[in-house]
C-alpha cells in the first residue's frame, strides 16, 4: 500500500476556551474519498481548514502528500485543489475569466475549456457570475478547484443549499475526480451525500470521532436493519399514554420519542411492524405517518448523540 | 509571478470598469465639480456695492453717491424698512442723514467684508466732488495661472488622486475579504505579494486614464494652464497615487465590513480636504498648523501640482513634496504588509 495522501495526529483546536477540535487523527488513503460528518459545529470546518494550511493547530502533526505544512506549503498549494464553504465568486465577472485568474496561481494549470467541459458549464463560458443559479455557481468553484490538475480535492460541504437535481450534478463532477484517481476529503451534514461519495465516513460530534468506516460498515454497527417511525395522533380520547407502552415489541431495539414522533431500531421490521399495530389495536392508539426506512448513517448519528444532524 | 500579477491588474480593472457608479466618481463627478466651482468663482469684474440711503438725506449726497460706478444705490423712504434691509444684508451699509451741519451717517456691520468695502466706497463716493482727479490708477490681476479656478483646478485633481485610490482600494479589498475570495486565494500557490502589488499596478493604469482626462479638460475647457513640464507633472501624479495606494492598503489591511472602511475613510481623509490646501489656502490657518498641514499627503502633493502647473517648478523645487509623499507611501506599505488580515 503507498503512503497515504492525508495523515493527521491528535489535532487539536481551541478558539478562547471552546476546544472545537479535540485530538482527531485521520488518515486517508490516496485515491479515496473519505467523508467527515457531523452537525453544525461538530468541528469539521476547522478540521478541514487547519489540512489545507489555513490555520495552525494548536497541537497535533498534519502531512499532506507526504509534505508537511511548515516546509512545503508553496509545493502543498500547488497540488490540492480546495473549495471552501461559503466562497462568492466575483458576480461581475464571467466564468471564463473566474477560471483565469484561477489559473495564473499555478505552475501547469489545465486548459480552461477542458474544466468548463467537466464541470458541465461549457455554455456558460462567457456569462457573468452573478447569472448562475446556486447549482452553476457551486460547479464552477469545482471548477475552480479543479483548475491545476490536484492529486488531492478538499470540499467543505460542497452541495449545502441546493436543491436534490444540483446536488447530484456536483456529485457527479466528484465521482468523475475519485474514478480518475483523485483522492477528496469532504465534510457535509448531509447523510446521504456521504454515504454516496464517501469510501470511509468519519462522524464527528463536539471536536471527536464517535464512528469510523465504510457507510456499511458503520451502519452494521447499529446493529438494526431498519428504523420504524410514526406520529401518535393526540386527538383519540385525549388520554395519557402508558409509559413503556412500546418499549418491548419483539424485534424492536430502543425506542426514542421527540415531541410526538417515536421511533424505534428495529432488526426485524416484519415481526415488528405486526406487533406495533397489535399493539396500538389493543390500546385504541392511532399512529399517523407510519413508516419504515433502511438505517442510515443519520439514524447511527441520532443513535449515538441521542440529537440530529441537520439542527446539531 | 508576473503572470499572476498582470492576471490580478486585469481583474481590478475589469471589475472597476463594471462599476458605472465608480466610473461616475472618478471621472465625472470631478469634472462637474470643476465647472460648477469655476462658474461660482468666475471673473466678474467689479461688482458695485448695494447701498441703501435715506430719501431724507442731503441732495448732494445722494446725488454723489448716485454718480460713482462702483455703488449700487436704494433710495428708502422709511427708516425702519432701510434697516431691516441692512439687518437682512440686503444692503451693505445704509447711509443717513446726519445731524444739523454734521457729516452724514453710514450704518454698517463691520463683521461682513461687503460692508467693509461699501463703506469704504461710500466715503470715497463723497469725497471724489471735492478732488481734482484720481488719487490713485489701478491695474486689476487678470492674467491665466492666478485666477481662483487656477487655484482650484491642482486641488481637485490631487483630491481626486487621493479619493481613488483610498476609495478604490478599499472598497475592494473589504469586498472580495466579505466574500471569503481572500481565504480562497490564500489556499492557491499565488504568491502574497503579488496580490498586494496588483492593488499598486492597476492604480497606475486607471490614474492615467484618470489624469489624462481630467488634465485635457482642465487645459482645454477651462485654460488652466501646465507651465512646467508634462514629465514631471506624470512623474508627481505617480508618486501620489502610489502614496494613497499605501495609505489606502494600510487603512484597508483589518476592516472586516464595508460600514467600518466608509467610516475608516472618511476619518482619514476629513483633515485632508479641509487642511490640504484644496478649496482655499491652508495658510489661512494659523501658523502653528501649518507644519501639521504641511505633513500630509495630500497638502505635498497639492502643493507640488501647483508649482508645476501654475509656476514652472523643476524637480528641484518639489523634492521636499515628492519626499514626504515617499515616505507616506514606503511606511503604509510596509505596515500594511505586517499587519495585513487575509481572513
């Protein structure tokens, strides 16, 4: 096996006395794609920003591509391509010339067309910035980040805000760079984003990986195959629930309710299901929006912190 | 380097030359200005005095009054009406009858200049009958370079060169710092220096077109004249623009919003447009102000301008100017570089 692209040891961040990262170590494998999830301010933004060079840890070792950021930072530059969360690009210029400016930072960069034509907006070469939609904005900072040919792609949260058809254009153009060999590090709160792109999956909380691996393998981890859900309807008789009333369904594992939403880990969902709607027949209990999803990695997170990803 | 560095001037100008509004700030606007001031101040000849006078006064005087060319008169036959109208400045002074056999009265506020002058004119009206010629022969100023819009005209341009350069600059910095462009940049191998450089070559470009215009106006329309030579005059333009670009970066190098760097600006160039020598004189000022004057850029470079433009100066003579906007320019560069926020 070669040397892995990322390698970072016990990284530490404070910002006054907030620790927003708390002794991370990850490594990643050149030519995969790992993914850091977490809620908002689980701290994957200063997880990324400290591997691409712009801030110093307060402890902790980071090498890059075998180089390390005290030394080698010009060398580094030159061969990660980097999209940072919340960059505007300058509305009053087109993308072409975006990408030319883009391109003068760097030793070799790529033809600008051949970027246009992997990003998909080779319509689009001579609009201003300010005429994209999200989606063409976010693909041309891709583009922008695609610019000198990087062994190494870093994206904090590269589909945050668009809608599911620009989201899965990005993916796309992401998935184009892993198949060639590129290997990426991407943060997203998005469940589905990781486990789509993601080789391996880290999910961080509070400055700390709570789970490590495949999506699979972390989803395994959980030990359900599925998840049940639904609403209690507050309107039948009015009365209190029992407490407890469906804590022991057989093939059900721990029961969580949030308002009047309950839902349960289940390893088997017909044995389960059944059991529920005896369960709530024998109680007179309606259940609204009933329903059953595969786990996923939101599920892991929700299990592990007891919160959910999206409101952290 | 160099490719980075030509490819940043390119952008700065694009992005500049996108802006109507800007463009509107740069060239017309000090064009208007210019106009406007010179018609306000143009060459009126002399204008007589508006005086007012008593119908109660002696034929005689009204009747000298009447016949001097530099007095406008009013004849009232009401008192109170008379010195309302002087109250109101109406008037410049009112003359009434005086006592019995004594000389006649002149009301006046020796506060108003104009009323000064009226006075005196009044009292020269009412002595010419008893004179046998006049007292003395005049020769008025009129000659290009020493009138007011002669003045006026170097002021406004270094105004301008200042105004560009701090506004242009640091609009744009704060800007593209807001947008997170500068973080973006920092993770690409571009090399600092550069960008900081790119703010300094783009000044140059647009202070060309800047100068270049105003100038040809300035020359053609309004006859200001350019006796010293046109190199040195460049030469001066350049160095305060590069003088203001520093100033400009420095004051540019921490502001996080575009409300902190308009208030930023104004605070620093408030002294400038009242201490350098602009609209009037900064030796009007008392004289222990005007080394403090004299030590801003603006002052320097406004100074300088005028020497070349309205007396011929060399380079000789402006090199205390040119030295104290160098200075300006080397210090806020430098510090701007230290302390400079990428974030």
């Amino acid at each position: 096996m070669s040397a892995p692209a990322v390698s970072a040891k016990g990284l530490v961040r404070r910002f006054g006395t907030v620790v927003a990262v708390d002794g991370l170590d990850l490594e990643i494998d050149a030519g995969t794609c790992l993914g850091l999830l977490g809620p908002n301010g689980a701290g994957k933004t200063t997880t990324i920003e400290m591997l691409e060079g712009l801030r110093r840890p307060d402890a902790g070792e980071i090498e890059i591509l075998g180089m390390g950021w005290d030394r080698d930072g010009p060398r580094i530059r030159q061969r990660i391509g980097v999209q940072l969360q919340e960059t505007m690009l300058q509305e009053k210029l087109t993308c072409d010339e975006t990408l030319r400016v883009f391109a003068s930072f760097y030793a070799h960069p790529r033809p600008r067309d051949e970027v246009m034509d992997i990003v998909g907006l080779v319509e689009k070469k001579g609009a201003r910035v300010g005429t994209l939609s999200g989606g063409q904005k976010q693909r041309l900072a891709l583009g922008c980040a695609l610019i000198n040919r990087p062994d190494l792609l870093f994206l904090d949260e590269p589909s945050t805000g668009l809608d599911p058809q620009a989201r899965r254009r990005v993916w796309e153009v992401v998935e184009a760079f892993t198949s060639d060999g590129g290997t990426v590090l991407l943060t997203t709160h998005y469940m589905e984003e990781a486990e789509r792109l993601s080789d391996r999956v880290i999910i961080i909380d509070q400055g700390r990986i709570i789970a490590e691996g495949s999506p699979q393998q972390i989803i395994d981890g959980l030990d359900a195959e599925a998840i049940v859900e639904f609403r209690i309807a507050s309107d039948r008789n009015g009365a209190d629930l029992p407490d407890g009333l469906f804590d022991d369904l057989p093939g059900a594992g721990s029961v969580r309710r949030s308002g009047d939403v309950v839902s349960f880990e289940v390893t088997d969902v017909q044995a389960a299901v059944f059991a529920l709607l005896q369960r709530a027949k024998e109680h007179d209990v309606a259940l609204d929006d009933l329903r059953t999803h595969r786990t996923t990695l939101e599920d892991v997170f929700v299990s592990l912190t007891g919160r959910q990803l999206r409101d952290g | 380097m160099g490719r980075t560095l030509w490819e940043l001037t390119r952008l700065r100008l694009l992005l500049f030359l996108r802006e109507p509004e800007v463009l509107f700030w740069v060239f017309a606007f000090p064009i208007i200005m210019a106009l406007v001031l010179a018609f306000a101040f143009k060459d009126r000849g002399v204008e007589p005095s508006k005086i007012g006078v008593l119908a109660s006064a002696p034929d005689a005087v009204r009747k000298a009054l009447a016949a001097s060319d530099e007095l406008e008169v009013e004849t009232y036959d009401d008192r109170e009406v008379a010195e309302h109208a002087l109250a109101r400045g109406r008037i410049d002074v009112l003359v009434s009858p005086g006592a019995a056999s004594e000389p006649p009265l002149v009301h006046l506020d020796e506060n108003r200049t104009e009323s000064v002058t009226a006075r005196l004119r009044v009292r020269d009206a009412l002595q010419a009958p008893l004179r046998s010629g006049p007292v003395t022969e005049e020769r008025p100023v009129a000659a290009v370079g020493s009138r007011y819009i002669d003045f006026l005209f170097p002021g406004l341009l270094g105004m301008n060169i200042m105004g560009t350069g701090l506004w242009g600059i640091g609009f744009y910095l704060v800007d593209q710092r807001q947008k997170k462009l500068l973080r973006r940049m920092l993770v690409t191998p571009m090399p600092r220096a550069a960008y900081l450089l790119s703010f300094i070559t783009s000044r140059f470009v647009l202070l060309a077109a800047e100068v270049l215009a105003l100038l040809a106006f300035g020359l053609w329309m309004l006859d200001v004249p350019l006796d010293g030579s046109i190199v040195l005059f460049g030469l001066l333009t350049i160095f305060g623009a590069a003088s203001f670009a520093g100033l400009g970066l420095l004051v540019a190098s921490r502001a996080r919003h575009i409300e902190t760097i308009s208030n930023l600006m104004n605070l620093v160039m408030m002294p400038m447009w009242l201490g350098s020598g602009v609209f009037f004189s900064y030796e009007r000022f008392p004289e222990a102000m005007h080394p403090f004057c004299r030590a801003l850029p603006l002052t320097a470079l406004n100074d300088a301008l005028r020497a070349v433009m309205l007396d011929g100066a060399g380079a000789n003579d402006i090199a205390p100017e040119l030295g104290v906007l160098l200075a300006w320019g080397v210090v806020c560069y430098a510090v701007a570089l230290k302390v400079f926020r990428w974030e």
